[in-house]
C-alpha cells in the first residue's frame, strides 16, 4: 500500500510547492454537512482555501453561504454567484468602498458585515445611505478572545444599528477562536460558557419586541460544540484542507488533511542534519519552529531553524536523506501556508496532474 500522499511523479513537482488532493477536500466538505446536519446552517470561511474550485466544490454540494476576510476574497465569491457573503470584519478606511464595489458589482451575491462600534455604525449608515443602499450588518460580539467584538453596550448597539436608515440588521456574531482545549469536554463546556453572553442578548432583544437575530457562531475548534447547537449558523473554515494544529487538538472531528507542502533535501551541512528548501517563505512561522512542519514520511524528523529560503532539520539515527530527497509536510497551520503560494498542484490517484490558482491570495 502505497502513503496515500506518494506522489508517483513527483520529480516533475518543483519544490517547495503546496499540493492540494482534490478527493480527499470533497470528503472533508461532506463530513462537514454531516456534522451540522442542515447544510443550511453551514457558512464556511474562505480565508483558508482562497481558491475558486474549491468554492465550487461546496457551491456544489450545496453550500449557499460564506465568510470571507479580504476583497480579494469576496470578490472570488461573488465570481462564483454564492448567494450570501459575510466580510468577517468590521469594515472602516478604504475597505468601506471596496465593500460597496462589491456589492454594486455582484448584485447576485449578499453582502454583509460585521460592526462593534457606533461610531462606524453611524459611518457605514451615512455612505450607504447615499449610494442607496441597505447594508446588512451583524452585531460583532466579544465573547472572551478580546481581539474584536463588543462586549458592554451590546444591546445599545443594537437598537443604533436598527434606527440607522444605511443599515439593515441581520444578526449576531460570535467567535470563539480563543477556546482551544484539547480535552473535548473542557472545550465544550468553556463554549457554552461563551455563548451565554449570546443568549442572554437574544433574549433582551426578543423581549425588546425586535426581530429574531440570526447568529453565526464558532471557528474549527467550536465547530464540534456548535453544529450541535439548534439554530445556529456555524463557520470553520480549516476543514476543507485540515491541518496539524487542528488536528492534535481537534480529534473528535472526522476531517483528513488534503492539503501539503513538498520540500527536498538541498544540503547535508553536518553528520545528522539536513538543509531543506522549506524557509519562512514556504510555510507558516508564526508558531514556535517545533510546531510549524510535521514531516509525513520522516515524522521523527525535527524542523531546527529557518531563514528566508532555508530550513535546517536535525536528522535522527535511521535516516540515510540524499540531496533531493522528497518530504511531504503538513503545516500545523494551513491557512497562511497557502497564502504563500501562487497556486496548488492537484494530486489524484497518485499523479500530479493539473494546479489550481490561489485566485484570492493577497
């Protein structure tokens, strides 16, 4: 039985090159429907794949809704005619009128975004106003990452954005990205925690006689937890090509990795260590050098240091690397892996075959 990441021609792959398998991504996007149970409580962010066949893909299996990070992003959708698209910021400065291009240019597509502060509020209102337009918004809620999000004063925040004549408000927003437990019952019960805070908005603004809210929840790591949740729209975005990281903490969920970066061999400095082509360039180095490549047929192997174009590896006893010998890695971190790269080599029953263009890469 063959590794099922082997690529059999993988001497016409230059490298560091990241190699996407289209079958496996298909898997993990079924198993992703499985696990919510309605695929219309799916709303998957696209900042992870930033590719339009893979937005295909899940337009296809019926997916109607996104979120999406960059214009780069959301215009991709809108090229794609999804019907609904969730800008997952707060949109201020020039990111306002990229807003507004996108939506006078895709009409078919919905637009949203997301607001945490009356004074944007009020900005966002006054332009839209004069382009005639109703902009949805959702409420951003701060429930515990305090990266964005508002937290006192939610509720009068609210009430603002419903008297504005720019806006339209369509909901909540909610995400947990900071609850990372490996152990599933102390995630999960650290989410619920979380989403109290939704909850008890919900119901001050159901008992102010104001229309249901709509609430989007969650990354990956919640993803478990709030698929589970009645009436709640849930947004991972890892899944589709999955990852190290999320894989050593996430092991309940049923997703396989399908997206890698190939390296080679380029130099053998010293007895027991080896120098790659797999530098900062290559893979994401936000995390510490033990937890940024796991090396798929070398899973001893132990990634040292990096620079720009190079990383060195410490080589256990057993190993016998070549110049040109090929390693499959799998970054602890996909999503800004794959913002590296051009574009991803496809690689099917084996074979390298066809790439695919990271269109939203920015």
């Amino acid at each position: 039985m063959k590794p099922w990441f082997q690529i059999d021609n993988v001497q016409d792959v230059p490298s560091p090159q990241m190699v996407v398998y289209p079958e496996r991504v298909a898997s993990n996007i079924s198993r992703a429907i499985e696990m919510v149970g309605d695929v219309k409580r799916l709303r998957p962010h696209i900042k992870t794949n930033k590719t339009a066949e893979v937005v295909r893909m899940m337009i296809n299996a019926g997916i109607k809704k996104f979120k999406f990070a960059t214009a780069e992003e959301g215009e991709m959708l809108g090229e794609e005619k999804a019907e609904d698209a969730l800008m997952a910021y707060q949109p201020v400065g020039p990111r306002v009128s990229q807003l507004a291009e996108l939506i006078l240019k895709y009409p078919g597509t919905k637009y949203s975004c997301l607001v945490d502060h009356p004074s944007v509020a009020e900005q966002l209102s006054a332009e839209f106003e004069r382009l005639g337009i109703k902009l949805d918004v959702f409420i951003d809620l701060n429930v515990g990452m305090n990266r964005t999000g508002i937290s006192a004063g939610s509720f009068d925040l609210y009430t603002l954005c419903y008297t504005l004549p720019g806006l339209h408000v369509r909901g909540l927003h909610a995400y947990d990205g900071h609850i990372r437990d490996a152990d599933f019952s102390a995630r999960k019960q650290h989410c619920d925690e979380a989403f109290n805070i939704v909850e008890l908005l919900v119901k001050r603004i159901l008992n102010a006689g104001l229309d249901e809210p709509l609430i989007i929840s969650g990354g990956s790591p919640s993803f478990s937890v709030h698929s589970k949740r009645p009436g709640v729209e849930c947004s991972p975005g890892t899944f589709v090509f999955w990852d190290k990281g999320y894989g050593d903490i996430c092991a309940e969920q049923p997703f396989e990795p399908a997206a890698l970066v190939i390296c080679r061999v380029i130099s053998i400095p010293s007895a027991g260590r080896i120098c790659l082509d797999l530098g900062h360039k290559a893979i994401a180095a936000e995390n510490d050098i033990s937890r940024r490549a796991y090396f798929l047929n070398a899973p001893d192997l132990k990634l040292v240091s990096q620079s720009e174009e190079h990383g060195i590896a410490e080589v256990p006893s057993g190993y016998d690397f070549k110049p040109g010998d090929v390693l499959y890695v799998l970054p602890y971190h996909i999503c800004p892996s794959v913002n590296m790269y051009q574009h991803m080599v496809t690689v099917t029953d084996h074979k390298a075959k066809d790439s695919w263009l990271i269109k939203a890469k920015h």
